[in-house]
C-alpha cells in the first residue's frame, strides 16, 4: 500500500483519511500539509511512508470496527482448576445487558475477565473458547490495532492527567477520531453531572473531581467514547453517584456490562448471575420474581442508611433511628 | 533456545512484567533465564533468584548503558544456551530515551506505564519505535480513557506493534504475553544480527573522564545548542571573562 500511497497527493491522501495529518503532525511534519498538490512521496521520505501505510491500515481497522458491533459474546466452557470440566458449558451476553459476576478472592473472576480480553481459544489455562457474534473473531481483538474488548472500570481508579473536563474529552475524542466530537463532549458531561448529582464545571481539573464526580465522568465517558463493547466494573461505590442509572446509560449504549460484585443491590440490579468458584462458571442465576421484590426493600433499607449517614454529617445526633 | 529483549524507561515495572510473565513459561515446563543490564546498582537479580530464576547481572558502570549491552549480548546467549535454557530474557532500561536494546530478527519488547504521560510515548523514541510488541503497565489506578488516549499515542508511534496491557501485581496479561513470547523463533546466536536502531553517538572528551566544563576541554564528537546568544557573548570564560 505504501507504493499506491507515495503516488497520491497531499489532498487526496487527507481526503479519504482525513487522521492522516496528525500522523503527519506526529512526525514532525506539518509543513507537508501546506503542499497539498504534491505527491506524498516527493515531501515524505520511504520509511515514514511505510509507517505512514501502517497506521493508516490499523485507524481503519479501528474505525471499520463500528460497521459490525459485537451483538454478543459467548464463552464456552472448559476446565475447573481440578481439571474437571466447567459446570456451566456456554454462556451467552448480550449487548445491553448486565451480567454480575461473584465469587470468593481466588475463585477465578480474574482468569475469567482475561479469557474474554484475550478473546481465548483454548489457549489460555482454562480452555475456553470466547466468540464473538457466534463466531471465531480474527486477531485484530488481540491488541494488534489497539483494539480491545474490555473497558475497565474499577473504585481504584483515579484522573492522572493534569487536564480540564473540557480538554480532557476533546483529547479522549480526538485519539479515538470520533465524528461529532462537540456533541459527544457535550453529552458526556452532561450524563456525568446527572449520575453525580453533585455538578462540576467544563473547566475543572479532572483531578480536582470528588470522588462521585470521577466516576461519574468515567461511566458516562466508556458510554459514549470508548471503543470497547464490554465493560467490566469492579464494584461501584455507593456514594456520591446514582448506580441505577449508571448502568443504563451503558446499556443503552449497547454495552455488555460484567460487573463484579457483592454488593446484594448492585446484584439484583443485573439480568443475570454468574457464580465462580474453583477456577470455573459453576452456576447461572437470574433473578427469581421474590429477589426482584427484595430489591424494592434493600433500597429501602439503603435510602435509610444514606438518610443516617447524612444526618451524621450534619452535626445531629442518631438516638432516634 | 528463545531470545526476547525487553526494554522501557526505569521504574514502569519491567521486572515485575518479566517475572509473572516467565512463571506460566516455567509452569509449562520450560527452564527460563534473565540476564538483567543495569547502570550503577540493582538488586532485581534477588527476586529473579528467589523464583528459581536463572539470572546474570551486567552494571554497566561508568560505560554507556547500551553500547555496554551490545558488547555483552552475544556471550549472554551463550551463557543461556550453556545454561540449557529454552528461553532467556534480556532486561535493560532505557535511562536515555535514545537508547534501544532491539536486534533484528530477536523479539523486541518495550514496556512503558500509563502514568508516564501523554507525551511520553513520542519522547520514549527507538525502543518504543522500534519494538514488536508494547506492553503498557499500570492500566489498574488509571481511568479507561487515559488508558485509551495513551495507547493511542502509542499507536501514533508505532503503528505495527501489538499492544498488551498488564497488570504486574496481579498478573493479569501476562499469560497473554508469555504466548506471544513462546511463539518467536530459536536463537542459536546473535553473532552478525544487526541492532534495530544505531546507538546513540559518543566519544567526547567527557567520555574519556573529562570532568572540566568549558570549551577549551570539550574535544571529539561535540554539538552545541543554538541558544541565539548576543554576538560577542562569551560563551569559554563567563561574565566577565574570568579566566
């Protein structure tokens, strides 16, 4: 391709991959892009060309992922850590639905999530199999175009960069050449002040965001920019942020949400139980119409326990519960 | 015998990445080697140790990191193929960002953290550049969209490479790595390879154990800043023209 590219001009070559002048930017030549007539060979010497072909090749692969969205995903099972074969044979999810995952520290959630990151084939040491849309998904989902499959969400996550909300979404949005980045950036903040509750500003330091804020501005970023169809949540903090809705902002999003957890709220809120145990998926739950109705009471018990709690921060005393 | 090279600015958790990554490789049965480059002092051998880890140290001291690299290279495969290893990793820090340990035809690895800023991945240079598979450490205590915006720079630089991300602490995708690391080819040598990358230039009288500033002392390959002095500025004596 790096031969077809050489001959093209400037104009063209930015016309049909319009992400082809950061590259340009990247490599310190911007100057190329005030010469749009000439041929790309004549200003870009071979080897910057070459890459040049290669980054073009993996942003349309990247980009190209959007035109089939992974509608569901299904493990197949293989062995317990014993070697016995896996318990629950195939599981299936489906985009916008949220599946919770428990299980004790060591049961095997880790080794689960990264079967479905690597998208395994037998390969890894439990011997699943992950498809994707039913069938066997080619490499580009093994980091070879820096793709991946899981978005990861965790409360150990922090803002590292020193960036306002503003410049830090044009920044997500721009390294994921997203269309409409404005609308996208608008939205996201949007969301994120809804699932706080507790507004921010465009302008303030994303590290400057309480600890409700941040997540709020993760889930509703993943929503929206992230390139990844599975989201995976290591528990979500029960303060500072509406959970209910987090969840179906992601799934409406058409996102396959794993969330796991052992908290009996943010449990029951799923479509589906996964338990773990021994290295291996050992049962499927969905929640029976009694768990569903136990629900509108652990709210319950949970809106007391937030009403205390606010209480306590306002100076009263709790003798009367 | 299998040969990978891994290389990454100091501090991104090389170690911890080799170290997960070669005990699935172990665990299949495999006898794994390290030989560990350094500059001045480390103590990464110990932990290699303590693992059943084969493990040679090379300080390079006074000498440029990797010029010291590529001199030792050759006998360290030797030594691992006399130890009887079927794969052996070589680990060395790129304390310059000019430094780059890959050879051609030997599995190149750069590992370098999300926590080392976005601009970081066009600063790294050559063992970024140059490497076959990037692994981006740290990707636990950062959002997921610092980590997407980070590997898309990566990307930016290297647009060929395969990127992993890996946990360290917990391991997680090291097993993935490990696959990709038994699946490169045999080394028997590396006798007539060809670096990926030249190394950085020297020879100065400062390479020679110089420690005088000035210009009267600065002899052999020597290039100076254009700093846009005023003419007539001394730039060999200070204000004045002490002498």
């Amino acid at each position: 391709m790096s031969a077809d590219l050489g001959g093209m001009t400037v104009e063209t070559v930015l016309g049909r991959w319009p992400f082809a002048a950061q590259f340009l930017q990247e490599k310190g030549l911007a100057n190329v892009l005030d010469r749009p007539d000439t041929a790309l060979d004549v200003v870009v010497d071979p080897t910057v060309l070459q890459d040049m072909a290669a980054f073009i090749a993996e942003m349309e692969a990247f980009l190209g992922s959007g035109e089939e969205p992974v509608r569901e995903l299904t493990i197949k099972g293989g062995r317990a850590k014993d070697g016995s074969p896996e318990p629950v044979a195939e599981l299936t999810a489906r985009a916008g639905e949220v599946l919770c995952i428990v299980g004790p520290t060591g049961s095997g959630k880790s080794r689960l999530l990264a079967d479905i990151e690597w998208v395994a084939r037998g390969d890894t040491p439990t011997g699943r199999h992950v498809l994707i849309n039913g069938e066997v998904p080619d490499n580009r989902w093994r980091g070879g175009s820096g793709m991946h499959l899981v978005a990861q969400l965790s409360q150990n996550m922090n803002f590292v960069m020193d960036l306002s909300v503003r410049d830090f979404l044009s920044l997500h949005a721009e390294s994921r050449q997203a269309p409409e980045p404005l609308e996208k950036i608008e939205r996201i903040a949007t969301w994120a002040n809804e699932l706080a509750g507790e507004p921010f500003a465009m302008d303030t330091p994303i590290t400057s965001l309480s600890g409700g804020q941040s997540r709020a501005l993760m889930i509703a970023d993943i929503a929206v920019l992230s390139a990844s169809p599975v989201v995976l949540i290591d528990e979500i903090e029960n303060a500072g942020i509406d959970r209910r809705q987090a969840l179906d902002i992601l799934i409406q999003q058409e996102k396959i949400v794993l969330m796991a957890t052992h908290d009996p709220i943010l449990a029951l809120m799923g479509d589906r139980r996964v338990v773990i145990g021994g290295g291996a998926m050992t049962k499927v739950i969905a929640p029976s119409a009694g768990e569903r109705a136990n629900l509108v009471e652990l709210k319950a018990l949970d809106a007391r326990l937030m009403e205390l709690r606010r209480r306590l921060r306002a100076g009263e005393v709790l003798d009367q519960i | 015998m299998r040969f990978v090279t891994v290389s990454g600015p100091p501090a991104v958790g090389k170690t911890a990445v080799i170290i997960k990554t070669l005990e699935h490789i172990q665990g299949e049965g495999h006898k794994v080697g390290v030989v560990k480059f350094d500059c001045l002092a480390t103590e990464d051998d110990v932990l290699y140790r303590k693992r059943g880890i084969p493990v040679r140290k090379g300080l390079a001291g006074a000498l440029c990191p990797d010029h010291y690299f590529v001199s030792n290279v050759e006998e360290c495969v030797q030594w691992g193929l006399a130890t009887g290893l079927d794969m052996l990793v070589s680990e060395s820090a790129g304390l310059c960002n000019r430094c780059s340990p890959h050879i051609r035809g030997v599995l190149a690895v750069c590992v370098i953290d999300n926590l080392s800023g976005t601009d970081a991945p066009r600063k790294i240079g050559p063992m970024l550049k140059a490497a076959d598979v990037v692994v981006i450490t740290k990707g636990d205590i950062v959002s997921q969209a610092e980590r997407e915006v980070f590997a898309a720079r990566v990307r930016m630089v290297n647009p060929q490479a395969s990127i992993l991300h890996v946990n360290g602490i917990t391991g997680q995708g090291s097993y993935e790595l490990g696959t990709l690391w038994s699946g490169t080819r045999e080394t028997a040598t590396v006798e007539g390879l060809k670096l990926r990358f030249s190394m950085p230039a020297a020879l100065c009288s400062y390479c020679l154990g110089e420690t005088r500033i000035g210009a009267d002392y600065q002899l052999g390959n020597v290039r100076k800043m254009d700093l846009d002095l005023p003419t007539g500025a001394k730039t060999d004596g200070g204000p004045g023209g002490e002498p």
